[in-house]
C-alpha cells in the first residue's frame, strides 16, 4: 500500500542551500515545503554574506575620500553617523530577505516558520506540536560561529561575526581573532572607517588557505593602511576591565604581550548545526560535527539528504546552494552531476584589494606531489588599473605542464571577485590558453590581465 504524505519534499533550514533547493524541486514538480525557524536567507542573507558587503561598499566609499582630497577637495569626514551605515546593511539583508518570500509564493512553496527536528525517516517535529511528513527530506541547517574555550560570545565586549554586523556605533579600538575571509574583511571594514585594529592570526601568514604571495602582498597593503597584523600568534585570555576588555596573547617565540581594546571579535571559523535536530532518532552519525555523505548529497539513510554547511564541503553559500540544486535534481530523478568538482569551487575574499581563487595553490601542489607550471602578470601592466589608481595586485595561474590545462587560479586586485570567473570558464570549458590570449579583450579593462596572463603561459605577454 502507497503511504502517503504531506509533502514530497521537505527542507529542513531556508538559507541559500535550502531555499535554492526547494525552488528547484518546486519547479521540477514536487510538492514541497521549507521549515525555518529564523528568517529566510539564512546566515548568508540575514547575517553573512548580504550585510557585510553592504559595509564593505560604505567603507570603500569613505575610504576613497582621500581620492578627492587628492585633487584640492576639502573633505570634512567628522559628520560620519555609522548607524546610518549599519541601516543600508539591514535594509539590504531586509529587501532580499522580503525577495526570497516572494520566491516561494511564487513558486507554490509552504514555508513553516518553527523550529524543526526529524522524528523519523520520513517525519519533521516541529515547535509549534505539530507535525509534518515527507517522502524525502533535505537536511539544510547551516552553520554558527565557532566558540573559542575563553573566548565566549556576550556580544558586548567578545563578539561573534553576527554581533560585528549589528554594531550601530564603532569602536575606537579593536582586536580581531583569526585571519580568514571573515577576519579580514572585517579588518577592512573597520580601517575604512577608522577604528583602530588589530588582526591576530595563529598560523604563519593572513589568509592562510590561499596562495603565499596573495597572503604576503594583502599583509603589506593592510600594514600601510595602519592595520597591525600579527601572525603565528595565539590569543591565551581575555578579561573585561571597565568598559575594556584585555587579551593576553603569546607570539610563536614564547613572548607574551596584552592589548586593550574596546571589542574583540573571534572570526575562527564556523560550527555545523547538526545538533539538536534529531539525527540520533534516523541512525546518522557526524564526523567531527559534519554529516557524512555520498553522491547527490545522500545521506546513509535512503531518502533523506544533507547539503551545505553541515557537510564537510566548503562553507560556501554558492556551494550550498549548487549542492541543493544537486540533491532535489536526483529526487526528481533527472540528476546529471554527481557532486561539485572542489578544484572548480571560487573562492572570494571582498577586502580592499580583493582576493579570488579556485582550485590549486602552489603549497598545495607541493604537498600533493601534482607536477605544475606557473605564468603570473602583474595589475601595473594594464593600462586601466593604473588609470582608476589601483595598480597593486597580480593573477598568477597553475596549469599542467604537459596539457597547459588550468589547475588553478589566484588574484589579488581590483574586481578579482568578478574576474575569477573567466579563469574559471576557461577551466570548465578545457579550453587553451592559446583560445584565451588570441582572443581580443576590450581595452582599457582590468579583465586584460586574463589575456594576459594566458599569453605568458605561451611566454608571449606583452605589457611586462
């Protein structure tokens, strides 16, 4: 006998996995409902993502101030009320917020605005007592920031990077723990706006993950613009003094040293959301944190699949959000790709110079023993970066010796976040760098130092 249930589909979480997902299925004819207990758009819409490059935008306006000054502008930057702001970072997480509910009307989506946790293979209990069936079920329920033992978040002195968003006032001073994504465009942020800060980051070098010369070059920008980076550093304590708080930290020599500040945020990762939501009562078991699972996101239970940040891919919004197209594509029984290649995967970092790169990095071809080749071309030698007065940067790309195919991309530059995307066309297309460097780029564009960059690799660059 055929059981029946309330839906064909439920998702479980609405952020940009989730909500990605259930459009997708919607759209390929399945009854579909998404239960989230917060917002739609999830950490990336409400608290991530969207309002952060809001700032990101303020920032880079204020900052370029100095632009007019320049050409005998006189410009009063005292009347700064940084509430206004934060309020275009919340309208802006609003309005899409608002799009994203317009999105499931539209496409014939229930959204169950409760806390849900899964009873049984094919069973969500909710907070409100009731409860709802689902032939499948997609596991969508992101990620929170990462805990550092002492360095809880009271959202007063230690802040979280939620808490960094919800600022409506800056401080004078502060200390920012780790140097990832998060860390430095936060970093960014406040220098922009004049807040003295500190970035500490425990291993050897800021973006750590990314290639060596980005991470050296990015370091020397922040350091003019008066931010103090310390690396190999550790953070042992922090204790509130009055209205401060004090951070001891110990460098990798063993020297110890305290700084006082007005706010400290911990930018050191994120935590999945797997617990609490009931995967004890189906049988699936985490590994460190994270849901194990196979191709089309299935998890060890038929029927019931996880995406995002609860699996051990990057925490990515873009990847969340592939990956759900990935998973409601198989449930409706249509799927084509397995998974997301992880050496097709961009990454952006959206400080000032930006930072943008997918697949291998020199250190990381070392370590893997993968034999490459290297070209590079620096920013200065297209006219229109020295035009608009940002010179500084370089793309630099990894190929195979043998079939010139790309293995990797990196810039550090203007619009990098923007640019990575040819490289990585020209990656997903198995295209030459013979197609790209004939291929004509107009000119003045930041984009020629993709063509350029092709042509070293055929050692024929011509503007170095």
């Amino acid at each position: 006998m055929k059981q029946d249930f309330d839906y064909d589909l439920l998702v479980l979480g609405g952020g940009p996995g989730g909500y990605v997902a259930a459009i997708r299925a919607s759209r390929l004819g399945l009854k579909t409902a998404v239960i989230e207990r917060d917002k739609l758009g999830g950490v990336c819409l409400n608290v991530g993502c969207i309002p952060s490059k809001s700032l990101i935008h303020q920032a880079k306006m204020f900052d370029s101030l100095g632009e007019l000054e320049s050409l005998g502008v006189t410009v009063d930057r005292k009347g700064l009320d940084y509430k206004k702001v934060y309020s275009k970072s919340r309208k802006a997480a609003d309005t899409l917020s608002r799009g994203v509910s317009y999105l499931m009307k539209k496409n014939g989506i229930d959204v169950i605005q409760a806390e849900g946790m899964i009873t049984g293979k094919n069973e969500i209990s909710l907070s409100t007592g009731r409860k709802v069936t689902g032939r499948f079920i997609i596991i969508a329920t992101g990620s929170r920031p990462k805990v550092i033992p002492g360095f809880e978040f009271d959202e007063k002195y230690v802040l979280s990077s939620t808490g960094a968003l919800m600022l409506d006032k800056l401080p004078e001073k502060m200390l920012i723990l780790g140097a990832g994504a998060i860390g430095v465009e936060f970093a960014y942020i406040m220098n922009s706006f004049g807040v003295e800060v500190v970035l500490v980051e425990l291993m050897d070098r800021i973006l750590p993950l990314e290639d060596e010369e980005i991470s050296s070059l990015l370091a020397r920008s922040f350091t003019k613009a008066g931010i103090k980076v310390m690396t190999g550093a550790k953070a042992l304590s922090v204790s509130v003094e009055g209205d401060k708080a004090r951070v001891e930290l110990e460098d990798n020599k063993g020297t110890r040293s305290a700084v006082t500040v007005d706010k400290v945020l911990v930018a050191v990762g994120r935590t999945p959301n797997t617990d609490g939501i009931g995967l004890e009562n189906i049988g699936i078991a985490t590994e460190k944190g994270y849901i194990p699972v196979g191709d089309y996101y299935r998890t060890s239970v038929e029927g019931i699949y996880a995406i995002g940040d609860v699996v051990n891919t990057p925490l990515l919004a873009h990847v969340a959000s592939k990956e759900g197209e990935i998973a409601a594509e198989d449930i409706a029984g249509i799927s084509t790709q397995k998974r997301i290649d992880p050496l097709s995967i961009p990454g952006a970092v959206y400080c000032e110079p930006q930072v943008a790169s997918f697949g291998l990095s020199e250190w990381r071809a070392k370590k893997e023993g993968v034999p490459y080749e290297k070209a590079s071309f620096p920013y200065r030698g297209a006219g229109k970066s020295v035009a608009v007065g940002q010179p500084d940067g370089f793309v630099k790309v990894l190929y195979d010796p043998r079939t010139k195919e790309l293995l990797g991309a990196h810039i550090i530059g203007a619009d990098a976040t923007e640019i990575i995307h040819e490289l990585l066309l020209i990656r997903a297309a198995e295209l030459l760098p013979e197609d790209v460097a004939s291929m004509v780029h107009a000119h003045p564009t930041i984009s020629e130092v993709v063509m350029e960059v092709m042509r070293a690799v055929e050692g024929k660059a011509v503007h170095v």
